[in-house]
C-alpha cells in the first residue's frame, strides 16, 4: 500500500458493533480513573500497600508488561537490524503493543509514586548511581521513540495520507526507521537489565540480591534475556487474539509458528542460565548472609512460586513451543505462549512481592500483601486502555499488511 | 536552581551515564530533525505534490509494508 | 555513595546497652515529640504507623522458667559502607553527610518511590501514607526546629540532626568552632531513664562510645550484610546477638549452652 | 507547488499572531514591567531605623541579638519596644499609631517579614555572623539606614517576597535589569544561599540549612 491508490479498502465491523466492544472496555477505564483519582486525590493509603510491602502490584505489573512489551524493540531489531523478513506482517502490530505496554506502564509509575508531581526531580536531581534512575531515563526515552515508531502507522491512515506534510514525515521517518530500531534495543537493552538490576543491588534483601558476572547482578542479564523471550510470545497471543476476534486471517500462520520457536529457544536458553542463577544463589550467596534456601518460601509464598516459575510455565511452555506439530496447533500454540507469558509475570512477581515479603530484620515475620480494589482498578484500567488502543490501531490503521491478501 | 549546585561532585559515573544519555537524545533528535526536514522539502517540491491521488511514487513497494 | 573512610575525623554513632534496657518506650516517645512525628486517631496498625525509633521484643524461645525477653530499640542503623537507602534513591533526595556520618533525608525532595524502603534492610523508614495531622492543640506544641513532612514522601531518623546545628549555634555563641562532649545528644538518648543509650563521636577516644564499641559486649544488627551500622548494641547473652545477626535457628541452642555453663 | 486552501491559511495566520503577541508580551512583561507579578504591602507602623540609631542612639543590639544558646532574636517583640514606649514618646503621627494600636491594646505588630524562610529551612544567625563574620547588610542590605520601613513585596504566585532596599530607587522598568545589584537584593530564595556559598567555598550539603 506505498500509495493510495493500491491500498485496499479493508473490511471492518459495524460501527455500532465497535462501539459495543469499546464500551464494555471504557466502562473499565472509567472505573480504573476513579480509582486512580482516589489514589491522587486521597492519597497511597488507598492502596493495599504498607511499609513492608513498599512495591505492590502496580510494581509487579509494571515490570510484567514492560517484560511483555520487549516485543515490541525485539522485533524491530530483528526485522530492521537483522532483516527477520518474515516479521515484516506483525512488526506494526509489535508496535503497538510495545507502545501501548509503556505509555500504560509510565502512567501506572505515575500514580505509583506518592508526589507525583515531583516525578520530574528524578531527572532534574538525577542520582546516576541508582538502577532506577537509569529505568527512568531509559524507559522515557524508549516511550517517546516507540511514539516515532507509531508514527509511521499512523500516517499510513487513509485521512492522515491526504494531508502531505504527515505522510511525507511518516514515509521519511520510516526509512530512517533503522535508527530509532537501534536505539531502540540499546535503550530496552538497558531498562530491562536494569529492573533486573534494581532488584539485584538490594543487598540488603538476600531474596533478591545476586552477584555473578564480576560484581554486576546477573538479574540484569536474566531479565532482558526473560524479557526477549516473552515478548515474542505476546505478540503472538496478540495477534491469535486479533484474529480469533475479528475473525479474519491477519499473517499467515506459519509465522506465528516462527514467532513462537523463537521465543521458545529464548526461554530454554533463559531457564538455563535462571537455573544456574538460582543454583548459585541458594547455595552460596543466601547463606553467605545468613539465610537458608528453605528461608524464603515460606506460606502462602511457597515453593509453588519456585515450581511455577520453573516448571509449569517455564519448562512446559518450552518444550510445548519447540514440538513443530505442537506449535502449528493453534489450542498448543496458545498454551504455550500463555504459560510463558504467565512464567514472566510470576517471575516479576515474586521480585517485588517476595523479596519484600522475606524478613530480613530476624525479628521480623513473613507478612502478606492483598492489593485493594483500587489497586487492581487501576490494573484493569491499563489493560482496557491497551485493548481500546489496540482495537482502535486495527480499525483505524494497516497494522497487517498481509490481512487484504489473506483474506482476498 | 541547577540540581549541580547543591553538594555535587562529577564523577565517572556522572560522565558515563550522561555522556550515553545525550549520545542517545543526540541521535534521536538528530533523526528526527532530519526527518521533519526531509518532509518539508519532500511536501514543497513537486515530487511530493498535493495531488497525488493519481501520482505514482517511485517507491518500493516491500520498503513500507513494513511500517 | 559513601564510602568507609578511615580519615574521616567525625562519625557520630550510638551505643545502645540491651542489659540495661527495661524497654519502658521513653526513647520512642521522646522521639516523637521531637521530631514532630505524625500519628493517627487509630495507631494500631503498625505496618503503615510512623516510628523513628521502634522497640522490638525478643524472646529465646525456652519455656517458663527459662524464658527470657530482651528489647531492642532501633533507630536508624547510619549505615556507613555503601548506605543501602542512598545510593538507590532515583532523586539524590537522602544523602550521606560526610563530616559527620548521619544519613539525612531531604523531604522536600523526595518523590516517594519508597525504592529507599525496599532497600533499607531494617525497616527503619517510614511512609507517610496520609497527609499528617494532629489535633488542634497538639500542633502547637510542635517542634520548631524540625519541619514536619508531607503525605506522600519517606522520612527516617536523622539522630536528631537539627540538634546538631543547633549544638553548633550554642558553642559559636560560647566563642568555639568545635563541639564538646554532651553538645549533641539526639532526643532518645537524652531521654533514656536507665541510661542504656549513649551517643558520640566513635572515632574520638574522649566520648564513651569508642570505648564501648570495642568491648567484647558490643555487635551489631545484622552484620553480615556488611553495612557497617553505626549504631551498636551490647549485650552479656549470647542468645540476644545470635538473634540479631539473623541466626535464629542457634538463638535456642545458644541459650541453653549458656544457662549450663553458668550452672555448672 | 501545492495550493493552500484559503480556510488552513487563515488559521495558520492566526496561530502565527497568537504566538508572536505570546512572545511580545512576554518579552515585555519579563523585562520592562516585572513587578506586574508582585504586590506590595505597606508594614503596619511606620519605623524609623535612623531615628533609633542616630538620633536615640540606641545600639543595634538592644532590640537585634543573640540568646545564650547561639540563636537569634530576628524582630523584636511587643515586650521589648514597650521596655521604652510603654507611654507615648513624642508627637509623631507613627508614634501615636503604635502607642494607642499596639502598646495599649497589647497587640504584637503583625511585621512583613522579609526573609520568611519555608518551614524546612534552617537558617543559622550564628553561623554567618559569629563564624563566618559576615556583615549584616551582606544579606539585609542598608535596612539600618532606612527612615520608612521598606515596603514589602511578594510575588503573587510563589509568594516569595522581593527585597527592594533604596526605596528610592525605581522598582519599575528596567532598572532591576540593568542593575540588579545596585538596588535589589533578590529573593533570598535557595539560588542565593548557594552561590554564596559556593563563591565562598562553603559545603552546600542539603543539610548544612534544611532541617
């Protein structure tokens, strides 16, 4: 569709019926704005959280959907940097949800922190030798280069392309496209590891703090390989999702088999090296500061948490993903990505919440978190913002470039 | 009113962080400015005409698909 | 980031005696009023409540007639070797004082992340998870000197810093430009009935305190993090410092072994 | 080249008058009438530091001094001007304002205070004087040789008040621009402290002033 006039009119829904699926989500917005609003208005106390549990689950679910969201800068570096062709039919949808994944993250962390109109002193006052000053810059800058990424779809938009200046801007940030892809990777490159990081420096929460590679917490390295691997699985969900629900062919379907073996080898790779890490830590670095490995799981964090991470949605997803016959079926392939992506947000999860949850004073017991509802509004309302982003990205935009083709 | 006057001493990490900080702004804001300009000329000359309905642009085909 | 310097001409610490400690609360409350802390109508529950300075009660496990109870006060620990809380703060809003040692939170700075809390490993900093308020009257028995925080920001002892400037106005006025012993005492200490708190400059052989942090007595929270408190405890039973290096799986044993050598 | 509609070129120019009045009027705002943005309060009575020091002969001292503990008095109190006017001296209009106002009806001035400090600050008399042996009119300007009180400024927004000392001097125009240092000595915001402070070669800790 270089020009309008080969772009194909492509087939959508009623508007009525548009609007029906958009309600029921702006219905959930609504509610997670007044939640929000509470949490602004009122104060933290709204929430679940307490001086034990400083990170609840907005933290874990940040972390969650930035992990989730690597999607997005994997396969723009596969596509425009290693020229992954046969990403070509989803790169657009990738980044979207990429997009979507950390405007919804940014504005989570917003209301996260308790003077949110200070949020700006982490820049201005910048302590360069915090993990978290890094996810910050990083993690700005990334958003506002997804931002250029969105653009070009944008002024793909039939309306938009009528106006010259936006399309000629959208055609020529797109041939430079190769630039922010690398910026891109080198920016998520960094943010990942360092949430990774954020938690691996703690050294004074043994659950969580990690030496290794020299003196550099491996769970920097963990987590931008956990955050490779699981972004690709999204995608696909994505993309499966997209279809099942508009029920119209959108890529082809070996690529989302292509999609899912590569997020599978990432994964194995991944639980190798996590394997290792966790190895290491229980039998050398948790002793060495006075803890036994049984230490930390203790109910209701148990050791179900290591056994799901590991096993059920690390393991399984993996080898289901790597059985050619299992990934070309659709019931198996949607598994699989599920589990993974379930096997990143448990692992995020029991960063924040576990790591919190351990005593480390000795006369301190184990406590237990339970988020309010306004918390888990607000976490309902990131997720109803990325689906009315990402529906309206499909009606209004060429997200697939292949969909006219495919359904021809 | 600079974040650098109160109790501040440059050091390596300062040096490093920042340095790899503007690097990346540099080429962002470079990108786009190259971009933005790029369009501008693009929509004044005749090759980007306001007509184009019915104009065909010598542009591969594959190269935006993409986007 | 601060760094453990030998050089370093000043490190105000504190020697807390758990022998003596009765655990009556004065340290905590002296607190308090001093450092303008805010509480609640409702103060029960403790994992949200404000509390410089908290008082914890340890057991060793034995039954009647062993049992034995030791109090712990806490304050903030004054970490000197790469202070846990100040090199994570994403705004430099805590900040490691040099010449004196006291880690000091800059309230008006802080954007209240509470990345700061999840890295501090001695639940010493607090929250204020609503805006602080206090009863009409109370407000006005506020103390000047200390500027009272606002909701949304983390705060933690200071060992009373504004008095320190404070002791260093009365000896310019006295003609000196160095403080002398018993200048500067934090409010807990000063307030301690039994005298088991004592405070000074553990690097200058005048005050108490450097003698007392060499005594066989002497340990510290959790040392094996190795994040050099500045505040040290003493205690004569080895089941109290097993507690409190995290070796609770020993805290019993210790005990007995203990009771049997004095009984034997 | 492309035709523009006649309707985008109407909102173009009126974006274009918009942002350049926004820029004139700014320019102009920031540097020729700055004091737009602060209102001035007179101080309730009319004192006369000349008046006390030269003509009474008073020291600076007797109403300005430190207490045992290094820390300073700052304005005086009703108590110490009724030590000398707990009746009517002289005939002056001020005078009998503060008598039958104040002294009598055992009022306390409400005083501007001119370098009222956020409560987080903690500004140490004792330091800058005894210590580092700074003049007073370092950071107070002339204020011992004032015949009328200075009038107090405060910007609107911030509520920072604006030190002018020479009442004389024009507060209007660009004279703050030209020569701020002649007659203006600013804010007293943080800026200030810092750079002298830095200029001195003193610690700019946060918490050498915050408390």
């Amino acid at each position: 569709m270089s020009s309008q006039t080969d772009m194909p009119t492509l087939q959508r829904c009623s508007a009525p019926k548009f609007l029906l699926w958009l309600s029921f989500w702006v219905l959930l917005l609504l509610w997670g704005a007044y939640g929000a609003f509470l949490c602004l208005y009122k104060g933290l106390n709204q929430t679940g959280m307490n001086n034990y549990f400083v990170f609840g689950v907005w933290i874990t679910v940040d972390l969650a959907i930035i992990a989730l969201g690597a999607g997005a800068f994997f396969s723009g570096f596969l596509f425009y940097v290693l020229r992954f062709n046969f990403l070509k039919e989803l790169i657009g949808a990738a980044v979207v949800v990429g997009f979507i994944c950390y405007s919804g993250a940014i504005g989570m962390l917003t209301i996260d922190i308790g003077q949110p109109l200070r949020g700006y002193f982490s820049f201005w006052h910048a302590n360069v030798h915090s993990m978290l000053t890094e996810v910050i810059f990083c993690i700005t800058l990334y958003l506002f280069v997804l931002t250029i990424e969105f653009v070009p779809l944008i002024t793909e938009n039939r309306r938009i392309r009528e106006m010259p200046f936006l399309r000629h801007l959208g055609e020529n940030l797109h041939g430079i496209m190769v630039v922010f892809a690398l910026v891109g990777t080198f920016l998520s490159f960094f943010h990942q590891g360092s949430l990774g990081g954020m938690f691996g420096t703690l050294f004074a929460r043994p659950f969580s703090y990690r030496t290794g590679v020299a003196i550099w917490p491996w769970t920097f390295f963990l987590f931008i390989l956990s955050a490779i691997a699981a972004g690709p699985a999204l995608t696909t969900l994505v993309v499966w999702a997209t279809q099942k629900i508009t029920r119209r062919r959108l890529v082809n379907r070996p690529t989302l088999s292509r999609l899912a073996k590569l997020s599978a080898i990432l994964l194995v790779i991944y639980l190798v090296l996590k394997a290792a890490d966790t190895i290491y830590w229980a039998n050398f670095t948790a002793p060495e500061m006075g803890f036994r490995f049984t230490d930390f799981y203790k109910s209701p964090y148990g050791m179900w948490l290591l056994f799901g991470e590991f096993y059920l949605f690390g393991l399984v997803p993996a080898i289901i993903l790597l059985i050619p016959r299992a990934r070309d079926n659709d019931f198996w392939l949607v598994i699989g990505c599920l589990f993974t992506c379930m096997g990143i947000v448990l692992n995020r999860f029991s960063f924040t919440i576990q790591t919190l949850a351990v005593p480390v004073m000795p006369f301190e017991k184990f406590v237990v978190y339970s988020p309010t509802w306004q918390e888990w509004s607000i976490v309902a309302a990131v997720i109803s913002y990325g689906v009315i982003l990402f529906s309206l990205a499909y009606r209004y935009l060429h997200l697939f470039p292949r969909e006219a083709e495919l359904n021809g | 009113m600079w974040p650098t006057i109160f109790e501040f001493s440059w050091d390596t990490g300062h040096m490093i962080f920042f340095g790899v900080f503007y690097a990346v702004v540099i080429i962002i804001a470079t990108s786009l400015v190259y971009a933005f300009a790029k369009s501008i000329v693009d929509t004044f000359s005749n090759n980007g005409s306001f007509d184009d309905r019915h104009a065909h642009k010598p542009m591969d085909k594959n190269e935006t698909l993409g986007g | 980031m601060s760094t453990e310097s030998p050089q370093q001409s000043v490190r105000y610490g504190m020697v807390i005696d758990l022998d003596k400690c009765t655990g009556c609360g004065n340290c905590a409350v002296a607190c308090h009023m001093e450092n303008n802390v805010p509480f609640r109508t409702d103060e029960s529950d403790k994992s949200r409540n404000m509390a410089w300075l908290r008082i914890y009660k340890v057991k060793n496990g034995a039954e009647y007639p062993h049992a034995r109870v030791a109090y712990i006060p806490r304050p903030c620990m004054q970490c000197d070797r790469h202070t846990p809380c100040v090199s994570v703060c994403p705004a430099s809003a805590t900040n490691y004082d040099k010449s004196t040692g006291l880690v000091d939170q800059i309230n008006t700075r802080c954007i209240g992340c509470r990345y700061c809390m999840a890295a501090c490993p001695y639940m010493v900093r607090c929250f204020n998870w609503w805006d602080p308020a206090w009863p009409a009257d109370a407000e006005k028995y506020l103390n000047p000197d200390v500027a009272p925080r606002m909701r949304g920001v983390v705060e933690k002892c200071t060992f009373c810093s504004h008095r320190y400037i404070q002791a260093k106005n009365r000896a310019r006025q006295e003609g000196r430009n160095y403080l002398e012993k018993g200048d500067y005492i934090p409010a807990c200490v000063e307030a301690c009935p039994v005298e088991a708190m004592h405070f000074g400059d553990l690097n200058d052989p005048e005050y108490e305190v450097a003698h007392l942090i060499k005594s066989p007595r002497a340990f510290r929270l959790l040392e094996r993090l190795h994040t050099e408190p500045k505040v040290y405890y003493l205690s004569s039973h080895e089941w109290v410092r097993r507690w409190a290096d995290n070796d609770a799986v020993n805290t019993q044993s210790a005990y007995s072994q203990q009771r049997q050598g004095v009984e034997s | 080249m492309r035709v523009i509609s006649q309707k985008r070129m109407n909102s173009a120019i009126m974006v274009a008058i918009f942002l350049a009045g926004f820029v004139v009027f700014h320019f102009i705002g920031r540097y020729f009438v700055p004091m737009l943005a602060y209102t001035r309060h007179e101080q309730p009575v009319d004192f006369s530091h000349v008046f006390h020091g030269n003509d009474v002969d008073m020291s600076c001292e007797t109403c300005h001094f430190f207490y045992e503990d290094g820390s300073w008095s700052g304005i005086p109190t009703l108590d110490v001007c009724m030590n000398c006017h707990s009746e009517q001296l002289g005939e002056s209009e001020a005078e009998k304002v503060f008598v039958t106002e104040y002294v009598q009806k055992n009022r306390e001035v409400q005083w501007e205070l001119y370098f009222r400090q956020p409560q987080c600050v903690s500004f140490s008399h004792s330091s800058h004087v005894k210590e580092a042996k700074l003049a007073c009119e370092t950071c107070h300007g002339p204020q011992g040789l004032s015949r009328h009180p200075t009038k107090y400024i405060v910007n609107r927004i911030t509520k920072y008040s604006y030190v002018v000392y020479d009442s004389a001097s024009s507060t209007i125009g660009s004279a703050l621009v030209r020569s701020p240092e002649e007659n203006v000595w600013g804010t007293m915001g943080m800026d200030e402290c810092a750079k002298c402070h830095r200029a001195r070669g003193v610690s700019t800790a946060c918490f050498i002033c915050h408390k």
